[in-house]
C-alpha cells in the first residue's frame, strides 16, 4: 500500500505578509468552503482541491445530486490522468453496489450483525420516502417492520450465505400468513422462495450440527435429528408476533 507523509505540501497558501502550504494533514483533517449560492465554490476552490488532490493519488467518494457534477469529475480525472481510477455509481450504470451483501459479508467477520445490515436497510429505506407519504408513526409497526425485516435477513445468511433485495422480497411474498397454512404447505408452496430458503437453512445448520457432533463424538445420538425436531416444534408454536416463524440457531439453546 503506498504511504503517505502528512507533512507534504499539496499546493502553497501565500498572502502579502506571510507563506503557508496546504498539507496532507490539513487535506485529511477536513476542508469546508462558504460562499453565497453561484459565488464560485465548486468552479474555483473545489475545482483545485480536487485537481490537487486527484495529482497526489488520493481517492475519495463524491455523492452529488447535481446533473453536470459527473461531467466536472470526468473532466477532472482525464486532467490528472486518473480515469482508470473513476468508478460512476449510477442509474441503470455500468457499474452497481450491492450495499446488502457488502454489509453482510464484512459484519461477519466481527461476529456479525444482522442488526448492522437492518440498520442499513432501513436508513434506505427512509431515505426513499417522503416526509408526506402517510406511513404510520405507530410503533407497533417500527416494530413488526424491524421483526420482519430481521428474520427475511437471517433466514437468507443461513440459507444462501448471503443477502439481496430480490431474495428478501421473494421470501417475505411467499411467507406462510399463519401456522396452519404452514403446517398445510402444498407442492407449490414449497416451490416458493420461503420454503426453499427454509429448506436450504434446515439443510446447512444440519449438516454442520451433524459435522460438530462427529467431531466431538456427543454420545447422544444425532443431535441434528434433536435440532429438527426443536425447529419444528419453534416453527410451529403459536407466536403473538407478527412473524410466526422466527428462527433462531442457537444451538446451546435448542438443544
Ligand atoms: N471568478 C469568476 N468569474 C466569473 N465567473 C465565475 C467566477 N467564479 C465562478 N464563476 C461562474 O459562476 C457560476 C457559478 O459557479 P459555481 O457553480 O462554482 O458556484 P457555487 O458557489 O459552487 O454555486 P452553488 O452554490 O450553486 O453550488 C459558474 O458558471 C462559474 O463559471
Ligand atoms: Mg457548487
């Protein structure tokens, strides 16, 4: 990875009494420009410190709402010669961010949280409606959203590894509306998305129980025939929440 030493001048401030340079250090400590709307702060100031840092092998994330903005980085990035480096995020793009299976696959690795990836969720979410959209402030339905929104999640990790909008939305569509339509579940229910993402969960927390307890040699007999049975009966208790199907894998707690 290249270094960089704090202390390098990137351009040289000068006034009539004294001579000063901006640095790395002052560039990562932050820079905010004030001007009066059309005064020439992106133009002027914000066109140089981003040639200046563009030169110096900066990288950086530019979120902009303004049309002509794109055009302006373009432009920038052909003068420094960094064009390689520019990576456009946009409507119907090249290029895409899957920010769901981004979070999943780093908030693992500390132990995970499918509470970051919900969190996630739902900042965008809200960030789609607007503020008159006569969505309820009632708690209970924060509340459900939250329940629903966490179990499609942790169902999709257990059963595919990974998380999507697509797989969430087509599991929450086929989700079984109350314990009799699940106990009652048809060839073609099982063909839907809950069912086989289910399916797929039930399948990997067996194998790996089934791999856990060849590996400790439990006396027990087959733990994982213990934990379907524990998932069964979890699946199929009545559940005063709105999402009857909450499935937990903790295994010290289901055994
Ligand atoms: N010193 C200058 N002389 C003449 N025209 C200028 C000067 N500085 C900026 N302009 C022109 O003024 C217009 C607005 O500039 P610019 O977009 O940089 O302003 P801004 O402060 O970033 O505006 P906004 O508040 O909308 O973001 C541009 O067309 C730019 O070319
Ligand atoms: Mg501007």
């Amino acid at each position: 990875m290249t270094s960089f030493d704090l202390d390098n001048p990137i351009f040289e401030l000068s006034s009539s009494t004294d001579k000063n340079a901006w640095t790395l250090r002052h560039a990562v400590e932050g820079v905010q420009i004030f001007g009066g709307i059309g005064s020439g702060k992106t133009s002027g100031s914000g066109r140089m410190l981003a040639l200046k840092y563009l030169s110096a092998g900066f990288g950086g994330l530019v979120l902009t709402v303004k049309a002509d903005e794109k055009q302006a980085w373009q432009e920038y990035c052909r003068i420094t010669k960094r064009e390689n480096d520019l990576v456009i995020l946009e409507p119907r793009g090249e290029h895409s961010f899957n920010f769901l299976q981004y979070e999943s696959s780093h908030s693992d690795k500390d132990g995970s949280s499918t509470e970051n990836i919900v969190e996630v969720l739902k900042t965008v979410i809200r960030a789609g409606e607007t503020k008159d959209s006569g969505k309820s402030d009632d708690a209970f339905w924060e509340t459900a959203l939250d329940m629903l929104i966490f179990n499609v999640i942790d169902l999709c990790k257990l059963a595919y590894d990974k998380v999507s909008v697509k797989e969430m939305y087509d599991i929450v569509q086929s989700i079984p509306k109350g314990k009799e339509q699940l106990k009652s579940a048809t060839e073609e229910d099982k063909r839907k998305a809950f069912h086989k993402a289910m399916s797929a969960a039930l399948g990997k927390v067996t194998r790996k129980i089934d791999a856990w307890n060849v590996h400790s040699r439990t006396p027990t007999g087959s733990v994982s025939l213990k934990i379907q049975k524990a998932m069964k009966k979890r699946c199929l208790t009545p559940c005063p929440k709105p999402v009857c199907w909450h499935l937990s894998i903790n295994s010290s707690l289901i055994i």
